[in-house]
C-alpha cells in the first residue's frame, strides 16, 4: 500500500529512509489533505487525504515520497471567524512544522480567506487558489556530519559576552569577505569574520531572527521589507534568504565552524506573534489549520485578536499543542542545528496566561524541566506591550533578562544628566535592586547601550532627534526618548572639538558595558562607529542604512576594535567583574567586596550620595581569590576635571593604571596609594592594585 495510517507521535514530515510520515495538529478541522507539488512548486499533483485522526493530530504516511517532495496543507473545517474559526480549503497552507521552503511567498489578495474590498471583508469567504503565490514545505534528511572536532564552547554565563548581528548586515559591505559569501550564513564564519569577533573578545554571536519569515505586504508595495526578520512563518525552517543552496545545510555548517572557533551562537526567536497579523491579514498556515488554538482569541468576540505585541496578534501558548510546538522548535535547534542559546522577543507574552503574566506558565515548567534546555543560555526580553507587561527583573532563576534600565541609566548619564550615581552605581554593579531573589545572579542582567531596536552608539552621540523618513511612515515609528546628545550638531560634522567629544563617549559606554557586573551586550558595529543616519528604527532598511558601514574600520578614533579588545582583556583579569554572587560592603575580618568612595578617597555616607548634581563616581572592587589584585574604577560624566585620590588600603601600595578613556595613547602609569591624580572631563579610569 502507499498509503497507510502512519504515526502521530512526530509532527511535520519526518522521513525514515523508505518513506515519510506527515501529521498535523488541527483541534477543529473536519479534514485535512497533504498536497504534493512538482519540484517548482507551481503545479500541484494531487492532494491526499491524510486517513488518521489522533488526539487531533491528522497523519498519514507514503512510502513514495523522498527529502526534495515539495508539499503544504489544505485544512476543511468552519469558516466562522464570529466564532473564532477560519478554515478555507482554497488556501494552500504551509506546514507549521516545515524544515525547509521552497520559493516566497508572492502577493496577492488570493492570500487572504476573505474577499478584499467586500461589505463585511473578514466574514465574506474567499474561493481564489493561493497556492502559485505560496512558499512550499520540503521534505528534508536531517542527517549532517558535524565532524569530529565539533564541540560546543560551553562559555559559562559569567564569561559570556554577546555579540548582536544581523546575519546580512554584519558581512554585506566587508571586504575582506568573499563576495559570494557576504549577507549569508557562510560569511558569519569565514575567515575574516572569525579573526575581528576574535580580536573583539566576545564570546557569543547573536543573531537577529533567521527563522523563516515573510515580507508584510505594504512594506514590499513600497519597495521595503521585513530586513530585521520579526516577522515569522515558519519556526523549524532557516531563512532562504541567507543561504546561495540548502539553507539548513549552510547555517549548520556556520555553526560548526564558529564552535571550532570557541564561540557561541544564539538565536533572536520570535514566538509572541507570527506573520499572518491581525483579523484582517492573510491565512497562510496557523490561522487556516486551527485559528482558535494558535491564537489569543477576545473572549467576548473572537473575532478580533487579542494583541500583546502590537503586531496585530499574539501566539497562544496556554493551548498545549502550541506550547509544544514553540518546545519542539527550541529542541529541535539546539538538537539538530546545535545552537547555544535563544534571546526571547517579547518574552512576557509567552509567559500569559488569563490573570497576565504568570512566573509559573505552562511555558516557564515546560522550559524548566526540559533535559536538552538545560545546557543553553536562555534570555528574555522582558517586556511586551500588553497590560502589566514590563516585567524586568521577574523571570525565573534559569533565566537571564536584558535590562532596560541599564540602558536608560548609562545613556542619561554620559548624555551629562546630573544627581544619577545612586542608579549607576547600581548599574555597573549587576542591578542587584532588580535581580537579587530567587537564588539569581548577577549574570541574569544583560547589559546593553546598543541594540539593532534604537540608536547606533555613534548616532546616540550624534543625534538628539531620531531621523526615520526613510521608513515611509512620516517620521512617526521608533522610539521618542533615546536620551541621546548631538554633542552640539545634529548629524554628521567636521567639527574636530565635536568629532572628539562623540569618540570619547563611544568609549565610555563601551568601557562602562564591560567594566560592569552582568552579561555585557555589544551591537556589531559599534566598534567602527557604524550609523544609520539616525534612522532608529531601521527594521525594513535591508539596505545601506541597514547593513553595517566597515569605513571606520582602520579609521584613527573610529575603530575601537583593539579598545574593545582591551576591555574584554581587562574584564578576563579580574574576576570581580563576572561575579556569580552579589556583592557586599565591609565585612567583620575587614575585607570587603566594594567600597564606594569620595573623591577624597573616604566612603561614602548618605549625604555624598545626595550630593546635587554630582557626575563622579568611585570604587573599589575588591578581590574573590586571595592574593589577587583588586580594580578600581573612576567614572567622571562631568564636563570639567575632577581631583581625587588614589584609595589607600593597608595591603595595597600603587595603583598601576589600565584605562583612561580621555587619552588612550596614554602610557601606563603607576600611582603610590594616597597619591593625587584627575580624572579628565567626561572619562573612564580603571586601576589594579599592587601590593
């Protein structure tokens, strides 16, 4: 027989080396059928019933179909949107489950369940043929040979320091990158690629969605697209767009080769919401196999979506089934692509349930308990746009959160913002205010300036205005408040005071990231003062606005790669800055794990930490291990010099200096304790001690 009952236990297609096995989750459908297309995915062949049902899970198996069948779904059941449901049979679906696609999807109104431009649009009934403009599912053998010399770097969390990339805009422009590789998987780890993340010190890549997506529909009409990726079709399946062939293949083989080299990659993943929006978008795979289930729905009229994420709808991981989707995807990366870690968009989303965000979810047990998700590095972005959605700082112990309020604290204070070291302090020494409970670590804060979604660091200290004409939407979209300077010009200037001024504050914020306690964050760029014209929401810029700009590569003041490498060198020395545990003041044998001191070098009191306007900040970290060096770090965010003095510690004679940030041509110098010194206008100084 051809055709036989198969399995349920594995969604999606799943070939044995005879034949293969598809199944598909729909709680509501009447009955679902497999349609198989020739190798161009233009005409369809035939379509066959699946001929099981188990516990709604609709599959079949075929003993004739091979890795290379190209197939989707066709899904019958109520089209009732009133009701929450909007089966139609006439739109070809892709497999939520596909591990490859065929083609892009192509625009038209045959896409959408409903009749365009009717009385009541979305409760009309559309009988046109998508399926000539629809990417198709692959059948594919996961089978791969990772090679002998594959491991995974296993950084710990303390060591960890990430690096955000956009797969194409990292490698478009370099020039040292072969040109048949620039904007793909294989240019994140060539030759070149690996040498700069090497000399950088980072030890984790992580890249902004690679999940297969889809171009919105008016982005494309204004000759614009989905560049950034939040925009999801397909949660198993690795971007065409990144690949010249087999694009699962060639992101494996990225993979394998950046562990060769020590690091890490981690996945941007977008699980909240998915690329078919609003009531009002097209059906092109959830919202036609079972729109009820994979959909927060409105209680009183389900209708209409429930929207968390401002993306026109929200994925309903309450429903089992979709949670084990999201799960499934997770392992399935980890499994089979071999990844480190996942950075969660808009992660309080998956984490709702009918009172809001719950600490105790479906998803957050099913995460907590899961054998393979136990060895990667989880982040949330701990917020969405939903009623009670910021909650930074309340995610569980397994998890770490980027922190916001980092962010806001740094930029306003190198932007010149008086009476902030009471929150600095806090900043640079893990958020403790934010983070201490629940057996938590300092490294659950991921600091960031700096992230694909705002200002470049060379825009935030040359723009106080963000400039998003290029986005067609009237300069409305991306953030208002950036607490950004222009340092005196709005845009790019010859001034050199100005010039100046923007590259010593590019490295105070670089210097303070990895000089604080926390997992640093950096945005690929930064290091070679890349901008975006002040463009601060580049998401559909798949262009020179997007792509990073290298010209600073090699540039004087402009290429901070050796800076960055410096602060990587000086964060590896001292173990203080990649603490596990949180710190404390004077303890009863005298030692201590920081003192925060006055310029006077005395500690401070309440009245020092009230002091008006005050931009100064100092302290001393003092050593885990006996015997090692304790560093002490100067932050002067006042546009004048200030006078202090060297701590004197009874144990500590010199202090020999690392960094200063006014001038880093400046030769190391060596203070006796208690010695004068001033820290320059608007600077960053670190030292070690010296017995």
């Amino acid at each position: 027989m051809r055709l036989s009952a198969g399995t349920s236990a594995r969604l999606g297609a799943s070939w044995d080396g005879r034949g293969t096995n598809f199944a598909l989750f729909s709680a509501n459908a009447q009955r679902v059928e497999l349609c198989l297309f020739d190798p161009q995915g233009r005409r369809e062949l035939e379509r066959i019933e699946l001929p099981e049902r188990t516990e709604d899970v609709w599959h079949g198996y075929l003993n004739d179909v091979s890795p290379g069948q190209l197939y989707g779904y066709r899904v019958h059941g109520p089209y009732e949107p009133e009701h929450g449901h909007r089966f139609n049979a006439n739109k070809l679906l892709l497999d939520p489950y596909a591990k490859r696609l065929a083609g892009r999807l192509v625009w038209s109104d045959a896409h959408f369940a409903y009749r365009t431009g009717s009385a009541r649009e979305d409760l009309s009934f559309d009988r046109r043929d998508n399926a000539r403009g629809m990417p198709k599912a692959v059948v594919v053998d996961e089978s791969f040979n990772w090679g002998r010399r594959e491991m995974r770097p296993n950084i710990p969390w303390e060591d960890t320091i990430i690096y955000e990339a956009h797969v194409k805009g990292l490698t478009q422009k370099r020039e040292d990158v072969p040109p048949n590789l620039r904007g793909t998987y294989g240019g994140l780890s060539s030759p070149a690629m690996i040498e700069h993340l090497k000399r950088l010190g980072v030890t984790s890549i992580e890249l902004l969605p690679i999940h297969g997506l889809v171009d919105d529909r008016i982005l494309v009409e204004r000759k614009l697209s989905n560049y950034w990726g939040y925009n999801t079709l397909s949660y198993f399946a690795p971007e065409l767009r990144y690949a010249q062939d087999n694009p699962l293949d060639a992101f494996r083989t990225t993979v394998a080769r950046l562990h060769d080299a020590g690091i890490e990659v981690m996945l941007d993943v977008v699980y909240n919401h998915t690329a078919e929006g609003n009531h009002m978008g097209p059906t092109l795979s959830f919202r036609g196999i079972d729109n009820a289930s994979y959909y927060w729905l409105k209680p009183d009229n389900p209708r209409f979506y429930d929207d968390f994420t401002g993306c026109g709808s929200s994925v309903n991981l309450k429903h089992p089934r979709v949670l084990q989707m999201v799960m499934d995807s997770l392992r399935y990366w980890v499994e089979v692509c071999h990844v480190d870690g996942f950075r969660f968009d808009l992660a309080t989303t998956l984490a709702r349930g009918p009172n809001g965000f719950d600490r105790n979810s479906a998803f957050f047990t099913a995460i907590r308990q899961d054998p393979v998700l136990a060895s990667v590095k989880l982040v949330a972005e701990p917020w969405d746009l939903g009623l009670g959605g910021y909650q930074v700082g309340a995610f569980p112990s397994q998890w770490s959160e980027w922190n916001d309020r980092y962010r806001t604290a740094m930029r306003r204070y190198w932007a010149g913002e008086g009476s902030l070291i009471g929150e600095v302090s806090s900043r640079m020494t893990g958020s403790s205010d934010l983070f201490n409970h629940d057996g938590r670590a300092p490294r659950a804060s991921v600091n960031h300036i700096t992230v694909h979604d705002g200002f470049t660091l060379q825009d935030l200290f040359s723009y106080n205005e963000k400039h998003n004409e290029a986005n067609l939407e009237d300069n409305r979209d991306g953030a208002n408040e950036n607490h950004s300077t222009n340092c005196g010009h709005e845009g790019p200037t010859d001034d050199p005071a100005i010039t100046a001024l923007r590259r010593q504050l590019r490295r105070n914020q670089l210097a303070c990231l990895l000089l604080a306690q926390g997992v640093p964050l950096v945005l690929a760029g930064d290091e070679v003062a890349n901008s975006q014209s002040g463009n601060n929401n580049a998401y559909c810029q798949d262009n020179e606005t997007g792509w990073i700009n290298w010209e600073g590569l090699n540039r004087e003041g402009d290429d901070l790669i050796d800076f960055t490498g410096q602060m990587t060198e000086i964060r590896k020395r001292f173990p203080q800055l990649r603490s596990r545990r949180w710190l404390d003041g004077r303890r009863d044998d005298g030692s201590y794990g920081v003192l925060w001191l006055t310029p006077v070098a005395e500690e401070m009191k309440e009245q020092d930490w009230n002091f008006p306007e005050s931009r100064f900040l100092a302290y001393v970290l003092g050593p885990i291990e006996p015997g090692k060096p304790p560093i002490f770090i100067v932050l002067n965010a006042a546009p004048e010099a200030i006078a202090f003095k060297l701590p004197k510690l009874p144990e500590y004679k010199s202090w020999q200096q690392l960094l200063n940030t006014a001038d880093v041509r400046e030769t190391v110098a060596e203070f006796a304790s208690g010695n004068d010194a001033k820290a320059p206008p608007r600077s960053v100084l670190a030292f070690a001690g010296s017995a």
